[in-house]
C-alpha cells in the first residue's frame, strides 16, 4: 500500500491509494481471474464465515467477544436502490485492519490469522476457507462501488470503507449498532440479476450450501434460509442412516436409484480429508455421448471449490461424491487449483479405496456382475491407460467366453485352462453372438480351448498394454495359429493340396488382400479373413474407420480351408474362366463372416445369383 493517506482540512474522510499491487489484482479480478461472474457471492459468504469462525475462536479466551444468538450471514438484496448487501456477526475489522486488509494484497486477514492459530488444539481452529483481501475484489466484477462498514468485536468504533477499484480508497468513521461486517455493492446495470432472491439462493446452494453458518436472503419483508447448513460427510457414520445417504446421493447426481456402494471415511495423519463416494446402482442415461472427466466435488472445509478438480481418474468416472480437505492450497482465484503433492496424494488414496471398495465386492457381492455390465467397459479403460493400476483391475474384470454365457473372471478361466496350454486367448468384435460364430475360433472349439469373447470398443486396445495375468500370455486367437496347432487333435479329413488354388486367388485378388494362405484352424468354414502380415486387429480397424479416423492398415489374409469340400472342389477344378468371380465372391463372403458390407454389394448380388442360377441349371430335375 502507497501511505498517501491524506485528510484535508474540513473533510471527515481519509483517501489511501491502493497498493500497485492491488491496482495490477483489480483489473485481471474484473476482466480475467475469474470464469463466471456469480464466483463473487461465494468469495463474500466465505469472507463472513471466516470472520463468524474467527469471533468464536478469539471468544474461547475472551468471553466479551461472544458471539450473539442466531449469529449468520444475511443477504438482502435492494432492487430500487440497486445494492446487494451481505451482512455478518463476525469479528469485524478495526480501521488499521480494514487499510492492512483492503489495500494490500499480501496482507490476508484470514491468511495472518491462520498462521496465529497453528499451535492451537484442532478442535479449536476455526474453519478458515477464504483469504480476505483477495476473493474480496471479485465484487468489482459486478459492483461499480464497493462500501464496507465494519465494527471490530470488543471495541465501540465503526469504520466504513469504500472505493470505485479505480485505485484508490476513503475510509470514514461510521456507525453500526453491533460488531460485524456490512458488504454494500452498489451493481452495475448488467448485474441486476444479482438482486433476485430466487437466484441468488441458486448461487448460495451450488457453492456454500454446507458451511455451517446460516445464510440467508431476505425476501418479502422475511430472511429466508439458503443453506443446508450441514455437512453429511463429516457426521460419524453411526449417524447416518441409509436413507440419509440415499436422499444425499440422489441430490449430488440428480439421480432417482440407490447408491450400489457407499464409501464414506475420513482420512487423518499427513494429510486430512473427508470422503464419501457412492458407485451408483444403475448407469445414468446419457443424452449426448458420455465425456470423460470425473466430476466428484472438491470443497475446503465445507466450502464447494469445483467438481473439475480430476479427483479420480476417468476410467472411475461413475463414482459420484465429495471430498472436504483441510489442507490443500490454492491460488487466487480458488477456481484453477495448484498443481500439489497434497491433491496428487488425495487422489491417489480415493482411487485406491474404490478399488478396495470393488475387490471386496467381487468376492462377496452377488450383484457384481450387475455392476461390471453397468461400468465395466468404462472401468477397463484403466487397462489402456492406466499402467499403474493395471494389476488391480485386471482381477475386476468379468468376461464371457466361448464356455459359456455367464461372466468369468481371469482367474476362474486360468484354473480352467487345458492341460498344455500356456496362454490366455481372447477375440474381440462386433457383439458376443457373432463372436461365438467367428469362423477364426473353429478350430480353439474343437480342441477344447476356452477364449474370452470381447465386445466393447475398449477391448480393441487394452490387450496390447496387458501382456500377462499371473504369469500367463495374453494373446489375440487371431494370432495365434502356432498355439492352436500344439493344442488341437489331429483332424479327421486329410488336407488337400491348395496350393495352386491360393496362388491363383492371389492373383485374382491383387491388391486386395495381403496373402491367401491355407488355414488349420477352420473347421466348418470355408473362408476368413485375418489381419494383414504386418496388420493390427481387424475389430480395431473398423473401429477406427467408422470413427472417422485414418487408419492405414495393410489389406487382410483371406484364409481358405483345405478340408472344406467348397475349397477341395475348387482346388480339384484347376484353372477356370470364372476364377475372378469366384475369388471376388470369397473374399466378400469372409466379409460377411466379420460383419462388414461387401465392397460392392450390388455387384456382390449379382455374382451370388450368377452362382445360384448357375448351380440349379446343372442340377438334374427332381
């Protein structure tokens, strides 16, 4: 602050300039700091709690500073006079306090307060949110003047301050009956929403509907409550009931089931926060595609900071909640956090506890397998992204397979495996039902080999990062000819030489396939594709296409099967005029087989009833 404090001769009033400081705070508070103009009643009502916690604190030694009855904060909004004044019982400010705490940056009441009370008992620290002198000229934002009359508890003295935030300050005696503070924003002509008590009362429910002070907003002629005024994740558990949470959980997510778990504890040592986080019953419905942020809500003692604090990582996105610390900093504008220990600390132990939360349920719960269809394939993104975390989601993860049509975990499959085999297989695609037909799994069912069947768009990615569950291969069944071979009982049909025949459809193809090669592990099949010899996963592929994105791939294998009586009549015929057609007919028959639209599906027709017709004419008549 710049002492210019000058009272001139006849005048009752003194004029301060701010500090440079402060003048620099005024402008980017005004036109940058903050992203919604409404922050600026959460800055005051944190203000006038502070000051309500800090005249019941300084009153634990000082009994004349009691507070009063039915202390609270009381906004009245004034429409003909167009003001929005919040008014507390709080420990006021004296006029050195107002100057030290209004004129210059540095210099938070709450933050020097705070650093008094470090060595006091916790259960006498008074729960400070904001730092006064700094929320506080988020009131520019919507007020062209600012007054405040202060009177400071324990003392007779009432002090008003005023200023136009257009560098400088006066300061005057007033009066005011009781200690406390008087916040009077005269607003400007575009902030005239802020005088409805309707949404005002909205603003107080979204940000401070939990501080333990009352707050309320006067309207016709009575103040009427626009808090909650409890918070229910600090009650001890044993005070809770089940309906209690439920009521709770409904109102936090807009949600009408019950919450399908409810973790609620407090964590204390080197750092200190409530939690309570609920997984819900039922998957919300979703209008418009799902984003991806998790949204659990971030408050500091009490006080609601932001639900985009990234306090689980997306792939536990469904867990709703909130969590109250005592100990994380934050800058100016408490909308943007700083990047600490102390939140990657939070967040790290809210993500181990819904894990430990699921482990217990997937041994213990009978309604698990409603959860994993319900979250699953969200909670499988951790798979792909998450390598830290893989070892524990992996346990979690439910699958059906080509057993059978329930779920089984990774484990249950492991103790299943045949004698001999040395990998977990799995194939992802479209739908279960169409994977349990793959042609590519024929030969894995003749043998005996259990695989997991895959059908959620994550599955095309995740087996790439996970390369093993306790000790043993994950591996794609597309890619796994060598494996099956080692596994399979010799087959009953001799193989027939069609070698000539895959030269030829080779040709025929060109540029359209990668290779036609035989196939051991086609049984009922004539033909199916496989990726190309340098290619990913054809699932992911289509995919990526349908996505919208460039996915270069090489073109796939046509595989053919050398004991299919089709491929056997074909490689017995030799070379033939309609080969071209033929070849093009496989290829989109395989496919067919994967769910894909032939590449020309009119010509695709007309070569099928060519076929057709071409079959009945040399049929002999019945």
């Amino acid at each position: 602050m710049t002492e210019t404090a000058s009272q001139a001769p006849g005048q009752s009033e003194e004029r301060h300039d701010f500090s440079a400081e402060v003048g620099r705070l005024l402008d980017l508070v005004v036109h940058a700091l903050y992203s919604e103009r409404e922050i600026f009643l959460r800055e005051l009502v944190a203000n006038a709690a502070d000051a309500l916690d800090r005249r019941r604190f300084e009153a634990l030694t000082e009994p004349s500073l009691a507070l009063p009855d039915g202390a609270k904060i009381r906004i009245l909004p004034d429409k003909p006079g167009r003001t929005l004044t919040l008014s507390d019982d709080g420990i006021g400010m004296s006029r050195d306090e107002l100057i030290a705490h209004l004129g210059t940056i540095a210099r938070s009441g709450t933050r020097a307060f705070s650093a008094e009370i470090a060595k006091a008992r916790p259960e006498e620290r008074p729960a400070l949110i904001g730092q006064f002198g700094v929320g506080f000229y988020s009131a520019f934002m919507v007020a062209e003047r600012v007054e405040v009359i202060s009177r400071r508890a324990g003392s007779e003295e009432a002090w008003r301050w005023h200023s136009e935030g257009r560098g400088e300050f006066a300061l005057a005696t007033a009066a005011r009956e009781t200690p406390g503070t008087d916040v009077i924003l005269h607003l400007k002509a575009d902030a005239e929403e802020f005088l409805d008590p309707v949404r005002l009362e909205a603003i107080v429910r979204k940000w401070a509907d939990h501080i333990t002070w009352p707050v309320t907003i006067a309207r016709d002629g009575k103040d009427l409550p626009a808090n909650e005024g409890t918070a229910l994740w600090r009650k001890p558990k044993a005070e809770i009931s089940e309906q209690s949470y439920t009521e709770f959980y409904r109102h936090l997510g807009h949600l009408f089931d019950k919450p399908w778990a409810t973790l609620h504890w407090k964590a204390e040592g080197a750092m200190e926060f409530h939690a309570l986080l609920f997984i819900p019953e039922m998957r919300p419905f979703a209008v418009v595609e799902e984003e991806r942020a998790s949204h659990v809500r971030l408050h500091v003692r009490r006080m609601f900071i932001t639900d985009e604090a990234g306090l689980l990582p997306s792939w536990l996105r469904f867990v709703q909640g909130v969590v109250d610390t005592e100990d994380l900093p934050l800058n100016v504008s408490r909308e943007m956090l700083q990047s600490t220990p102390v939140l990657g600390r939070i967040r790290n132990a809210l993500t181990n506890r819904v894990l430990t939360e699921l482990k217990t349920r997937a041994k213990e719960d009978e309604g698990y397998e409603k959860f994993w269809e319900n979250f699953g394939p969200i909670l499988k993104e951790g798979l792909w992204e998450d390598q830290a975390h893989q070892k524990d989601i992996l346990p979690l993860a439910r699958f059906r397979t080509t057993l059978n049509d329930g779920w089984t975990s990774l484990a249950d499959y492991v103790a299943r495996m045949k004698p001999g085999q040395e990998a977990i297989y799995f194939l992802a695609g479209e739908n279960i039902a169409a994977l349990r037909r793959a042609p590519l799994l024929e030969g894995f069912r003749a043998a005996g080999v259990e695989v997991l069947l895959l059908s959620d768009p994550i599955d095309a990615f995740w087996p790439d990062r996970c390369a093993s569950f306790e000790e043993k291969p994950i591996r794609n069944a597309i890619k796994s000819g060598d494996d099956l071979a080692k596994l399979a009982p010799a087959p009953d049909v001799p193989a027939a030489d069609v070698s000539a025949l895959a030269a030829a459809l080779k040709t025929a193809l060109g540029d359209g396939v990668s290779d036609v090669r035989a196939s051991e592990r086609l049984v009922e099949s004539a033909v199916a594709l496989a990726p190309g010899l340098a290619g990913g996963d054809l699932f992911r592929e289509r995919l990526m296409r349908r996505a919208g994105r460039d996915f270069p791939a090489p073109p796939p294998v046509l595989e053919i099967n050398p004991r299919h009586p089709l491929i056997t009549a074909l490689a017995a015929r030799g070379e033939s005029s309609d080969l071209a057609e033929i070849a093009a007919t496989l290829l989109d028959l395989a496919r067919v087989q994967e769910g894909e639209a032939p590449a020309d599906a009119a010509a695709f027709a007309r070569r099928v009833t060519a076929l057709m017709a071409g079959g009945l004419a040399a049929a002999p008549a019945a």
